[in-house]
C-alpha cells in the first residue's frame, strides 16, 4: 500500500486474477474415452451455453485454468474421473493415466440413444478409438460403428440376430484379454469379406433388408464391403467364425502336439454351410486362407491366454 500526493491510500499493482469459470448448475456425466470438444459441448448443452464460450469464458480476459482444471470447476466432477474418462485431458494429469499418443487416434460417435438416454438431450457424443468399442449398442439395438452421423446409426431392430451375436462376443471377451479378442475378431472379420466375395456363403442377414428398414436414399446404397450396413450383415457370422478359431488357438495352445480331428476347411464347412461346391481352384484357396487365419490369431494370442480358457471354449 502507498499514499498518494493527495493523501489517498492506494493498492500498489496487486496481481489481477479474474474469476472466468464457476461451477455450472447442471452437469453431465463424462462417456468412456469421450473427446474434450465433446464433453465440452454437451456441458454447455444442458447449460443452455455454447461448449466454446465455457472454453474461453472471455474475448479478451486469459483464463489460466487448463482444460482439465477448468472442467474440474465447471462439471464438479474429481480431476481423477475427468482424467480417467477424457484421454485428452491427461496430458495436464500424467500421474493419474498415461496420455494416450498424440496421432491415430480415430473417433467415432456413441449410441444417439444413450446419449439421450445420458445427457437429457440430443446430442453427439464423440469418443476415442471406436474401434474399440463393440460396433453396436445392444440396449438400444443400434449400430454404430464407421457411422459419421448419429441420426444414421443402424436400426437392429428387425434383425436380433446382429445383437445376439455381440453379447455373444462380449461373454468371450470375460475370459479373453481384449487386445487379443479384438485381433481375432478383426482378422475374421477380413476372413468374411473375402468369402463373401466369393459367393461361397449367405449372410444370415441380408445387408439389403437392413438398409430398406433405415429408408435413406437409394443414392446410399453400400456399395463397398467394408459399408457398416455389409458389415452389420455379415456380423453374426464373423462373431462365430471368431469363437470357433478361438476355440481352436485354446485347444493348440493347451496341447500343441494334439492332433485336431478335423482341419480347420473341414471344421469351417460343418459350421457354415457353403452355398454351393466351391469350384477346384476355390476349395484349396478355401483351405490356405484358413491355415493362414489360424497362424495369425494363434500368433496374437502371444501372451496365451489364461490356461483356463481352453477349458470353457
Ligand atoms: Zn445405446
């Protein structure tokens, strides 16, 4: 404090601190690997406020607060839980969990109707790694993965078979370790597409009639095999083409001097009933891909599998 000539008592240069952020009256509750321009959006959503003005509070004011410390106040939700959640934010917080890397981090949107379900309002909900995640929500029977727009996610509806087949995966993944279930199910997944190139099976599902029930435009008919709608279609029997090769990497890995009664052509054609006599070139290439398929996952399965697992599959 100093007085001046005029006798008035004055603050000498005090630090400014503006108070830019306080805690909002309503909140919402973080999704797993949510990005932080999403969570950021649906905050100010409920608040009737634009995610970017929580951001940056003022034109002209610097708000010193992070993005983490800054959700921390606004959402009232621990640093812990905001870094756990949002990937984006534990750069601020690297002892809480590892930042994940800076590139190749696709991302995708969350179920529409849990985000409703969530949020109390429409909204996007934008998440890390989609891949990751399973490609449908089975509470409510929509399919989401690959798909850039919400209100474009796939009704399951009519076709139970697609959802049974993820809880399906989803009880192989208790006794899997996900990095190992992930690859599995994404080399059948190319394994399907390649035999489905071929004619050899009929999908359970016709991609045609899930595509008739979403009545969009005829302009948006699939056309590659990789479409989610091809790829919803073709899930069933990816998810058990993926059971019966785990079953099988479980039944080497437990006695690799074992000999399998049957080859894995052989097990391949009991389980999925070729459309027709595959012609002479197509059954060795039939034969081939799948030794190829069983190398590749029993190679992924590097940690093995919990011994156990040989017993429950
Ligand atoms: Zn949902």
């Amino acid at each position: 404090m100093s007085v001046t000539t005029t006798g008035r008592v004055r603050a000498d240069s005090l630090p400014f601190a503006p108070v830019l952020a306080r805690p909002l009256p309503s909140t919402v509750t973080p999704f797993p690997n949510e990005t932080v321009d999403s969570y950021f959006d649906r905050l100010g959503a409920v608040n009737q406020t634009p995610g970017y003005r929580l951001r940056y509070p003022s034109d002209w004011l610097h708000c010193p607060l992070n993005d983490l410390e800054l959700l921390e106040v606004l959402s009232g939700f621990p640093r812990t839980t905001l870094a756990w959640a949002l990937p984006g934010l534990r750069r601020h917080a690297p002892e809480i969990n590892t930042p994940p890397p800076p590139t190749g981090w696709d991302t995708g949107f969350v179920c529409r109707r849990c985000a409703l379900q969530r949020s109390g309002i429409p909204h996007r909900v934008q998440v890390h790694a989609p891949g990751r995640r399973a490609p449908l929500c089975i509470t409510h029977r929509l399919w989401t993965g690959l798909i850039p727009v919400p209100s474009e996610q796939i009704d399951l509806s009519i076709t139970p078979e697609i959802v049974r087949a993820q809880i399906r995966l989803n009880r192989l993944s208790r006794r899997h370790p996900a990095p190992f279930l992930e690859r599995v199910r994404d080399l059948c997944g190319g394994t399907m597409v390649q035999i489905e190139r071929r004619g050899l099976i009929r999908n359970e599902v016709t991609w045609e009639a899930l595509f008739e029930a979403s009545k969009l435009p005829d302009a948006r008919r699939p056309a590659s095999p990789f479409d989610p709608f091809r790829m919803a279609a073709r899930y069933p029997q990816t998810v058990r083409l993926t059971a019966m090769v785990i079953a099988r990497v479980n039944r080497h890995l437990a006695d690799p001097n074992a000999d399998s009664k049957k080859t894995i052509a052989e097990e391949f054609v009991e389980q999925f009933p070729l459309d027709r006599n595959p012609r002479t070139t197509t059954g060795p290439w039939l034969n081939r891909f799948l030794v190829g398929l069983l190398n590749s996952c029993t190679a992924a399965a590097s940690p093995p599998p919990h011994a156990s697992q040989a017993n429950h599959s």
